[in-house]
C-alpha cells in the first residue's frame, strides 16, 4: 500500500497515457491483444529459443556496465547481472522510467561499507556511467535506424499513413532522423564538458547566464556530472570493451526480433521472409518508441513503435495479422522475462536484493536526494 501511495500520481497519469494509445490502436483497427487467427502461422518453438536470445542480450546489456566503472572500482559480473536485472525490473514496473534510479542506488557503497583508503562508487558516479551507456545506447541505435531508413528497401508505394494510426509514415521516417540529431547534440555536449570542461562551463553561464543565472549553473553543474560517466574514453581498452559489448547486445536484439518476426510468420507480398536490415528498423523504431517515459512497461508505445514500423516494410494485412501475434509476443516475453528475472535476482542476492527492494519502493524519492548519499 505505501508503494501505490507513493507512486499513485504518477501511476495514475501512466495509466490515462496507456488507455489513450490503446483506445487509439484499437480505433485503428490494431491489435495489443490479437485475436486467435493471428497466431495461426506461428513455429512455437521459436518463442523459446528467443526466450534464450533474451538471456543472452541482458547479459550483455548488465555487464558491459564493468567498463563504465572501472576507473572508480572493479564490479564483479555477477553483481552487476544480479543489480542490472532488478533495475530493468523497476523500469518495467515503475512509470515515467524513475525505475532508472534503481541501478545506480543498488551499486552505490552506501556509507556503512566504505573503507579507508578505498575509492567508494558513489550515488553521483554511478548515475553519471548510467547517462553515459544511455546517450551511446542512444547515439548507437539511432545511428543504426538512420542506416536502415536510409538503405532498407520498403514497400512500393509507401503508404501516407501508419497502417491503423492518424501519423503520417514521412513523419515516422523524420523522427527516426530527428533521434540521431538529438543523440548526437548530447554526445557532443557530454564531450565538450568532458574534454574541455572550464570552457563549457564559461559558455553555459555565458549564454543560459541571460535568462537565469541559477538555471545557468545548475544546468553546468549537471552536464558536468553526467560528463564523469565518460571516463571510459580515456582507456582505450575499457573503450573498445564496452563498444564490443554494446555490438554484440545490439546485434543479438536485431537477430532474434529477426528470427522471432520469421516465426510468427511475417513475410513480404512475394512471401519471403524478414531481413536484418528490416530488424534493425524496428529496432530503431521501437527505441524513438519508448525513448520518451510514460506507462510502466511502454505499454502501448511499444506496440505503436512496432506497428509504425512494420508499415514501411510488410503489406497490411500481415502487419494487423502475423505481425499483431509478432508484437504480442515480443512484448509478453521481454516483460515476464524482464520480471522473472528481477524477482530471481532479488531472491538470490541477500543484502543487495533488500537493498534493490527499497530502491524500487522509495525510486521517486531517491531522485531528490542529495547526489552521494
């Protein structure tokens, strides 16, 4: 109850958000939960081989963090799986994506554990390496999606609109661009604080100085911060580990949504099979999707990013059809694995899984504490 309390505003606004886009796709005619004609085509044992290929990518996705924190502490990957799993749970669960807060508050040394001599990972430090995987987790994906709208053949002629959805499909295609220009502004922010911090900072008073001095130095302050995450960059070898890593998850993402799109029975007009190219769109699309926060879980986005998408590249009546049962179980196994996982995590890690609990029942709070706590 204190955790429907706590969240109670946010969970409300998530859940009007969710009942608009649903209300929207089935005005459309799309499907969250498809009808039993839609799974007519599917290989079921497809569904737990991409069950594994989650297994596979989260593992991935977790440890990666090791080389964002190396220059404070050397986490061992089993921590790091263990913390990451129940992070990813709290993003599923919490909405507005507060659950992000959890990672970094689990791997944190809280006060009682700090020795003398030895370099703590403090509140502040692990939140900077967890904005800096997400702005090249951003800058990565966008720069994939970018490749694919640009190179990928479509269906002829494209459809105006999304099939179901009053959005224009133009106007899809320019928010997968307008990604990579967002992505690429932060990066280049993020670098500027990071390689020539005093100037940055000069230049942030200088111009927000006009409107706010306040906001002018809360705003450098904070890029500041956020700029530590990228430490990674001054060791070539942590660099190329994480890059290698980050491959490796993405790539793992694009071929099972691949290989799961084939099973469910998702084919062009001539009856061939997806592509990897076609993938690596919905990937991307999926990710402009669920980049701005809403519902726990992207309930709805989700869907909607998968179904624009999927416009640009199958005919209509597999989209509604072979691709509803697709999406459907996309979605149903990331988020039980998601959640199994979690839950496994926080039964098996003592300490850190009370730690995780806490985290998840008190997200909102720890936002608004003070930065090492």
């Amino acid at each position: 109850m204190a955790f429907l309390r706590r969240h109670r505003g946010k969970l409300i606004a998530s859940l009007l958000i969710t009942g608009g886009i649903w209300y929207t796709l089935r005005k459309g005619g799309l499907k969250i939960v498809p009808e039993g004609g839609d799974f007519q085509h599917v290989r079921w044992w497809t569904v737990p081989v991409y069950v594994v290929a989650l297994f596979v990518y989260s593992w991935f996705r977790s440890v990666r963090w090791r080389f964002l924190l190396r220059s404070i502490a050397d986490v061992p990957k089993k921590r790091l799986f263990i913390v990451s799993c129940v992070g990813f749970a709290a993003i599923v669960i919490l909405p507005f994506r507060i659950g992000e807060v959890v990672r970094p508050y689990m791997i944190r040394t809280p006060e009682s554990d700090r020795r003398p001599g030895e370099k703590p990972v403090t509140m502040t430090a692990a939140t900077s390496s967890v904005v800096a995987e997400r702005v090249i987790d951003g800058l990565y994906l966008s720069i994939v999606l970018a490749l694919a709208l640009f190179l990928v053949p479509t269906v002829h002629p494209l459809p105006e609109t999304v099939v179901g959805l009053p959005v224009s499909v133009a106007s899809v295609r320019m928010a997968g661009y307008g990604m990579l220009a967002l992505f690429l502004a932060a990066s280049v922010t993020i670098a500027v604080f990071y390689f020539a911090r005093a100037w940055a900072h000069k230049m942030t008073l200088k111009v927000f100085g006009k409107v706010s001095t306040r906001l002018a130095e809360r705003l450098a302050t904070l890029c500041e911060k956020f700029a530590d995450g990228l430490h990674v960059l001054g060791r070539g070898r942590d660099a190329l580990g994480f890059l290698a890593e980050t491959s490796a998850y993405w790539l793992v993402n694009a071929v099972s949504m691949c290989f799961l799109a084939w099973g469910c029975g998702v084919v062009h007009a001539d009856g061939t099979g997806p592509t990897f190219g076609e993938a690596c769109a919905l990937m991307g699309m999926l990710g402009c999707a669920i980049f701005i926060p809403g519902p726990p879980g992207a309930l709805g986005a989700f869907q909607a990013g998968i179904y624009a998408a999927m416009t640009m590249y199958y005919p209509t009546a597999v989209v509604v059809g072979p691709g509803a049962a697709f999406i459907f179980l996309m979605y149903t196994s990331q988020v039980v694995f998601t959640l199994a996982a979690g839950a496994i995590a926080l039964g098996v890690s003592g300490r850190v899984g009370a730690r995780g609990l806490r985290a998840i029942e008190r997200a909102d709070a720890i936002v608004g504490e003070p930065a090492d706590a």
